[in-house]
C-alpha cells in the first residue's frame, strides 16, 4: 500500500507539472498533440478533443505533454512551439515549475488545516504542546544526563516537591535558574521511551553567563493543533519559502561538495528509498503525507530548473543563449544535447536506485 502512495504521489506531482505546460501552451494557442498520463507503451486512449490526445501509458511514474514543433522537430506552422516568440516558450517552460509550488503551496496549507506539527512562541490556551530539546551544550548537566536534540521535556520537579507540568522555554529557563546547585526531578521521553532522571544546575554552563546557573539544553515548542485556512496559507506560504530555501541549499551542497571532489549522492533518495520515508509520514498522520507531498513538489520544481538538457531548466539555457546569438542553434546540437541529457538522468536514477536498495539492504 505504501508502494502505491508512492507512486501516487509521484506520478500525482509529475502530472501537475505536466498540466502547468499544458495549460499554458493552450493559452498561447501552440498545439498540444497528446497529454498522457504515464509514460509510453501507450495503455489505452482515453479520448480526443480537439488537436490534443488524452492518453494512459504502462509505466506510471508521471506523464508529458507532447508539443507540435517542440525542440529538436522540424515542425513548422500553425501552433507550432519553436515557431513562437522565445517570451511564449519560455512561459510554457516555466509554468511545469510554477504548477509545482502552486501545488507545494496547497498541500502545505491543507497539512496545516488537517493538524502537522510546527513551532510555536506560545502555549494558547487547550493547544497541546510538546517542548522539545534543540540543541545541548557539550560537557552541560543535560549533556552528561543524555539529552539529545530532539527529546521531549515532559515535567520538572524540585527537592521541596514543587512540579513544572506544562513546561514552555522561558518557564523553564526561571525555574532551573532559581534553583542553582539544587538536583532536579526531570521526566523527559528519549527514543520513545519516557525516563526520569536527576538533573543539577550548575554555573558557568552558557558562555558568557557564568553567573547563571543553568542546565545546558535550548528549547522550543511544537503543536500540532489545526488552523483556520487563512492561518494555514500564511504558515504555507512560510513553509514553502523555507522549503525552497532548503533544497536550494542542499542542492548547491552536493554542487561544492562534487567541484571539491567528493561527488556523492549518497544522501539523495530515489523512488525506492521514499517507501520508507512515506511510511514514517503515515505513521504520523495525514497531514504529515501531504507535507511530505508538499516537500517532493518543492523538490521537483528546483530540480527541472537545474541547467541539465532535457530538464526545464536546461531548455531555458537554451533559449537564453539563442537570445543572445538571436538564431536558433543547429538542430544537430539540440539532438546531441538532449540525448546527453537523457544519458544524465538515466545514469542517476541508476545510481540514486542503487543507493535506495543498499540502504535497505543494509
């Protein structure tokens, strides 16, 4: 079943994409010959209307959108793509990009209605909140106890029996600081499992506030109580800022880390390796499968912007460069490019499949 989700969201993700040129082809009136939903063998076709065949294919992962006069086609006339301005091409490119962070935009602003975790400043009044360790001060009280990032601080207890049982961060802060070489009572929840321990604040633990005694964690608080819809857009928009921020970073990473002579795509997961990744999402709820969704539409769209032949982005180099040449480049270069691109991306869902089984595997 999960196997299923898979494939459903990616074929789901890469079908938008593919709607986003559609769409946009039509508004500019260049002729669309078939939108299919998978890839070719064709299964069955579903109907016709107008120059556009609607088509269901064998291999489901995505669909495309065939265009009359598309690059690399000796198509001219009437609706056809290389005969438009570059303005017009450029648009229709664009829009596969566009429809994708659309789509991250509203699957974000959906999760955020169902109810996903994220941080708050503020315990609102019956919103549940989980106050969760950020970060640990090594050679700390908290790092000696074992506190990782990612622990749940459950409740806090001093040696005359006063509880902290709704801990935020500042409440937390006051208590330890009151109670300077005094142990502490503290329940927190360590890999799923709930421990009480011991804790003692001690002096000298944050740098520059040697006279502050303190435990040595930083904190923040996470709810997942739901939103209203204009709440959830403006925490989606955020989200999708976020998340572009962050596969824009981690895309630039792998670039350095390749230019330095490390070219490792250990860290990138394929189809296979999402099997795992969307089970956890399910195990967590709805609302963290469409954020997960949310997250692989943001990846999809940085990805086709990369400058690669056969990617949206690389087509888009393209016609940068016939812009500033104002010709069109020979028609023998646009085959070679595209097959070399075709070559790339085969050759890394080859590597990236592999990755995703040795990890299983191992």
């Amino acid at each position: 079943m999960i196997a299923l989700l898979v494939v459903g969201i990616l074929g789901s993700l890469i079908v938008v994409h593919e709607l986003g040129h559609f769409v946009v082809a039509k508004l500019f009136r260049v002729r669309v010959e078939e939108f299919g939903m998978g890839y070719p063998p064709r299964a069955f076709t579903l109907g016709k209307i107008g120059e556009t065949e609607y088509t269901f294919n064998w291999i489901p992962f995505g669909g495309f959108v065939r265009l009359y006069g598309d690059v690399g086609k000796k198509e001219h006339g009437r609706g056809s793509l290389i005969d438009a301005s570059r303005g017009v091409q450029a648009s229709i490119l664009i829009a596969g990009v566009l429809m994708n962070a659309i789509t991250a935009w509203a699957l974000f602003t959906t999760a955020y209605v169902v109810g996903i975790p994220r941080v708050v400043d503020e315990r609102a009044p019956g919103d549940v909140v989980q106050l969760i360790v950020a970060q640990v001060v090594p050679g700390s009280p908290a790092d000696s106890l074992g506190l990782k990032p990612g622990d749940e601080i459950l409740e806090l207890v001093d040696s005359k029996g006063e509880t902290l049982s709704e801990p935020t961060p500042t409440t937390v802060s006051d208590f330890v600081r009151a109670r300077g070489g005094k142990p502490l009572a503290i329940t927190y929840v360590h890999a799923k499992e709930t421990i009480r321990a011991s804790i003692t604040p001690a002096h000298a633990v944050i740098q520059g506030e040697a006279g502050r005694p303190a435990v040595g964690m930083a904190l923040y608080m996470v709810s997942a109580q739901s939103l209203s819809f204009s709440s959830a857009a403006k925490e989606g928009y955020s989200a999708l800022l976020n998340t572009f921020r962050l596969v824009g970073q981690g895309l630039f990473g792998m670039f350095e880390r390749a230019v330095s002579g490390d070219p490792s795509l250990a860290g990138v997961v394929g189809p296979i390796g999402l099997v795992g990744i969307v089970s956890n999402a399910a195990q967590s709820g709805f609302g963290n499968v469409l954020a997960l969704a949310a997250f692989i539409s943001v990846n999809l769209a940085v990805i086709n912007l990369i400058p690669i032949p056969a990617l949206d982005g690389g087509r888009l180099f393209l016609l940068g460069f016939e812009t500033v040449i104002r010709r069109e480049a020979p028609y023998l270069v646009l085959q070679f490019l595209n097959a070399i691109g075709v070559a790339c991306i085969v050759l890394l869902m080859i590597i990236v499949t592999f990755n995703d089984i040795s990890r299983l595997l191992g």
